[in-house]
C-alpha cells in the first residue's frame, strides 16, 4: 500500500542513547541499538513499503522511534537502497552469475571495474568477495547469444584484469527473508519468494512499465510522489502496482543491507551433487527455507549445481552453519567451496538497461 514518510529525524526513544559520556556505557547502549534496528530491519525485509505505524506496532516501537532509526539507518549507510522483487524472467531475462579474479591490487582499478559493471546494462548485482574470486557479478540478458556477445566485448575493455572468471546459468532464486533478524526465531518456515524457473514472458503496456521504472527507482516512495513523476493520480499508481504484483511480476521488497554495520557477516556455498535425485535436492532447499540463517538458495548449471547464502554472526556461526548443511546431506553433496562476502555493492532484479529502448537490441551474428 502507498504511504507517506515522515522524514524529519526524531530522536524520540533513542535519544538517550548520545548522552552517555562514559565510552563502555556507550558501547553497552551501542548493542541494545543494534537489536532495535535487526527487529526494525527485519519488518522491512517482510515489506519495506509498509508504514512506520504499522513497524512499530510489530516491534513494540513508536511511529517516531521507526522514523528515526530508519533515518539514521539510511545516513549509516546501514540501508543502502530498496529494491522490487522483479520475476525477472517474466520480462523475458536469463540469469548467469560470474565469478571473477581480479588480477589486480590496486583499489583505484577496483573501483573503476565496480563502476564499468554497475554501469553496464545487463548487471543486476554486484558483490566484492574473498577468499579465491573477488567479485560476484550477476548479469541478465534476453538470451545466451545477446550475454556471450555482450560479456566478450566487456571484457575486452580490460583483458589484464578480467582475464580469469567462471560463469554459471541461474535456473532458479529463492530469495528468502532474514529470519535471524528476529531474536529468539528458530528453525522456521520462512518467506520464500522463488524468482526465475520457466520462462513466462508478460507483455506491458507503456504505462506498466513506466510504473516499473519509478518502482525501480525506490518502492519506498509514496505513491503521491510516484504519481506526480508519471502525471496520473496516487490511486492509479496503487492500481497498477496491485495488478503487477497480482501476476507476479512483482513478488515482495527488500532493502540492500550494508551487513558490515550490523557486525553481521555472510559467505557463499557453492556445491555440487553426487546425483541428480530430485527428492533430496527438494530436501536441501527445503532445510535451507527452514534454517533463519540461509537468506538466498540459487538453483544453477555448470560447474557447481548450487549457491546458498549463509548470514551469520560472525565466521565461527557461518562455519556451523555450513557444516551442518554438509553432515546432513553428504550424500548429496559431491564438493563444495565457499566465498566471504565483503560488500554488497548492487542488488536489483531487473538489469538497468530494461528501460532503455536503445538497449538489448538483436545480436547481429
């Protein structure tokens, strides 16, 4: 539902938070903080564009308090952004996910390939790594063709650099909620909200996609502000986001969350299976909805059959996690390996050049 924001910075709740001179009882208020924001953060990832009243009221906050720590949440940097929960399928798109070994130390060089992906119009995330890769680059493309031509040529813009990389084919995303956000939340059937699979391409009309666009932009917006940007009135906006969430195409919110504030940190397990048995492949997934630390199961061909994002409260938690995963399916999982997530720089499920009409033209062979 559409809402308006108060964004004036109200200290209400936390404002005795700063006015602690000795530096342990600002440490010690510092955590209690931080459980604050994870219970806020975790309403959020259930609906980002549901009202601070309605936060509150899940948290036992006021609708002041919400509005503040939002704010301060955003000016951290702790919130990076929101973004749709794009099928992004439905508006005809392929997944392939690319590792990538820079062969390069220098932060400045970095930064310039972080920008050429970012900037590049088949790109939908982008993760800095350790551990044996150092970027995770998700890529969307109308067909294998329009990628391979398109990922040569970009790189071949730095052929030193990006030499070394490993690309993989999604075939299906269950983006799931941060359950361990919540304290006190155990094994739990969590929000699965599965992305990708067969191909069941919607056609739009202008005025669809042009609502996708300023949804794109940020879902958090009011739907008065979306109105005015596209000239029609709060309601038709209301409706026309009711109608692409009633046909999937739009399938829940989420903000991008900068996990380092939060003391929070995530790992990647890549796995490949012994056999192709359906039942226990069902079983996996199936363990990873249920666990409150498993936030992303990836389906994908090639090399490695699948990736599971695992959050976590520290390496020690990730490793427990992991190893549990791999004792209760060692029949399953033929080898694995696993990546440090050191930064989520970009997340969204539509590549930015949907919305450009001179983008994703036809191959020329």
């Amino acid at each position: 539902m559409g809402f308006s924001r108060n964004k004036k910075s109200t200290e209400a709740n936390f404002v005795d938070i700063y006015q602690f001179k000795n530096k342990f009882q600002i440490i010690e208020i510092s955590v209690e903080l931080k459980k604050k924001y994870r219970k806020i953060l975790h309403q959020l990832e259930k609906n980002p564009r549901q009202s601070y009243t309605d936060i509150g009221r899940e948290t036992g906050s006021s609708q002041q308090a919400v509005s503040y720590a939002v704010n301060r949440m955003e000016e951290d940097h702790i919130i990076r952004s929101y973004y749709p929960l794009f099928d992004y399928t439905k508006f005809g798109y392929n997944g392939y996910l690319t590792l990538f070994r820079v062969n390069t130390f220098s932060r400045e060089k970095i930064r310039e390939l972080v920008g050429l992906f970012r900037d590049n119009e088949m790109v939908a995330w982008v993760e800095r790594l350790a551990g044996g890769w150092d970027l995770l680059v998700f890529f969307l493309a109308p067909n294998a063709s329009y990628f391979n031509k398109e990922f040569k040529e970009l790189v071949s813009k730095h052929p030193e650099q990006l030499r070394t990389y490993s690309t993989l084919t999604s075939v299906v995303i269950h983006d799931m909620e941060r359950a361990y956000l919540k304290p006190g939340e155990e094994e739990m059937e969590k929000e699965d909200t599965i992305i990708g699979g067969d191909r069941d391409i919607f056609e739009l009309m202008d005025a669809e996609e042009e609502t996708c666009r300023v949804l794109n932009k940020n879902p958090t917006r009011s739907s008065v502000e979306m109105g005015e940007e596209l000239g029609v009135t709060a309601k038709t906006i209301l409706d026309r986001i009711e109608s692409l969430e009633e046909r999937k195409l739009v399938k829940g919110y989420r903000p991008l969350i900068g996990l380092s504030e939060l003391d929070v940190s995530a790992t990647l397990l890549f796995a490949s299976y012994t056999n192709r048995d359906v039942e226990k492949e069902d079983e996996l997934v199936d363990y990873c909805k249920a666990h409150p630390n498993v936030t992303l199961l990836m389906k994908t061909f090639g090399d490695w059959d699948v990736m599971i994002r695992i959050e976590a409260d520290g390496r020690e938690e990730s490793q427990e996690v992991i190893h549990s995963i791999r004792e209760r399916f060692e029949d399953v999982i033929l080898d694995y390996t696993t990546l440090e997530v050191v930064d989520d720089i970009e997340k969204r499920y539509l590549p930015p050049g949907h919305f450009d009409p001179d983008a994703f033209l036809p191959v020329q062979e």
